[in-house]
C-alpha cells in the first residue's frame, strides 16, 4: 500500500481545492482527513465538508463546549473508487468554524 500527502497546512481554513492526480484506476482507494479548529461562541458542531469533483461526501466534525477551545475533529477514513486521471478534492469549512495558525488540515490519499 502506497500513500501520497495531497495537502498538509497550517490554518487559517478558507475554502479550498485540491487538484490530484489518481494514481489507480477503477480501484477503491482511502482518503485520511484529519484537521482542528474552535468556535468563538463554544457549545455548537463545527466541522468541514470535504466533497471530491463536487460532490459531498463525508465531514469531519467535532463539537466544542468552550468558547475559543480548539478540538480535534474526528479523523475520517473513506473508502472511494476513482478513475485514473484528475479530480479534485474541496475542503468547505462550516459557517461557524474558526481556525488559525495553531490548527493543522491534512488530506493523505492511501492507495
């Protein structure tokens, strides 16, 4: 099993899309998606929607009791089949999430 990093930065998060190559064709391949962030009210979900060639398909979420508490979002791993050839992968962060220099958002495609 290979693995490729397809993006891996520091916040703050603003909408953002990622090109890539596939590496396989018709092959199921994993997506890891990990991230953080906080929200300046506290006691609400914040996440981020991830769609692949613009279409949603899972979000990372975590729920932060604290005002300005960053959290962890629960580390998603999806199982997708793609073609060879280019896609792209949209991170959409959710109205109400914050983040900054101290969050991390990272996409690792596992084929």
């Amino acid at each position: 099993m290979l693995s490729k990093v397809l993006y891996s930065k520091p916040g703050p998060l603003q909408p953002t899309d990622i090109p890539f190559t596939s590496p396989v064709a018709g092959s199921p391949v994993l997506f890891f998606l990990s991230g953080s962030g906080w929200s300046p009210n506290g006691q609400e979900m914040v996440g981020v929607n991830v769609a692949l060639d613009g279409e949603t398909f899972t979000s990372m979420q975590a729920f932060t009791n604290e005002a300005k508490s960053h959290v962890t979002f629960v580390s998603e791993i999806n199982l997708v089949t793609l073609d060879f050839g280019q896609h792209k992968l949209s991170l959409q962060p959710s109205s109400n999430l914050t983040s900054d220099t101290n969050d991390t958002f990272t996409v690792t495609l596992i084929y």
